[in-house]
C-alpha cells in the first residue's frame, strides 16, 4: 500500500506549530505573572517611598531644649582613649 502524498508532515511545520504554541504560552504566563509581580513592585515602591519620606522629615513634637552644655565636660584625656 502507498502511502497519500502530503500525509507525513514536513519538519519545518512541526517547528513551526511548536515554536507558535511555546510563544503563545510564555506570553500566557508572562501576562498573568507578570501582572502579580508588577503589583507587588508598585506596593514596595510605595512603601519605600514612605518610609524615606518619614525619615526626611520626621515628625515635629514639643522642642524641648537641651540642657547647657561646656565643652570641656566633652574633653576626652589621652589616657581615656587607651584600654589596657
């Protein structure tokens, strides 16, 4: 018996439904991942952004004022600064 011509597939073909069905679910995946992690980056972005914006300007309490101070109570010897 012989076979009907065209009936076996050319290689290229194949490639090419296998290379169209591999794009078509990496794009998949990447849409439905990549929208979790892009959320996820927003949200840390935020964060960090309110985290360094409480540090630039920490909140204003009641000043108290700090007590007079000379400088040579801050004096160190030189003995202090050697730990036998």
């Amino acid at each position: 018996m012989g076979r009907k011509p065209g009936s076996r597939r050319k290689p290229w073909v194949m490639a090419a439904g296998a290379l169209a069905s591999w794009l078509a679910a990496a794009s998949l995946v990447q849409g439905l991942w990549g929208a979790d992690i892009g959320q996820a980056v927003h949200q840390l972005d935020e964060r960090i952004e309110r985290l360094l914006d409480r540090e630039a300007c920490p909140a204003q309490g009641p000043e108290q004022p700090s007590p007079a101070r000379s400088h040579e109570d801050d004096a160190l010897e030189p003995w202090e600064l050697v730990s036998v």
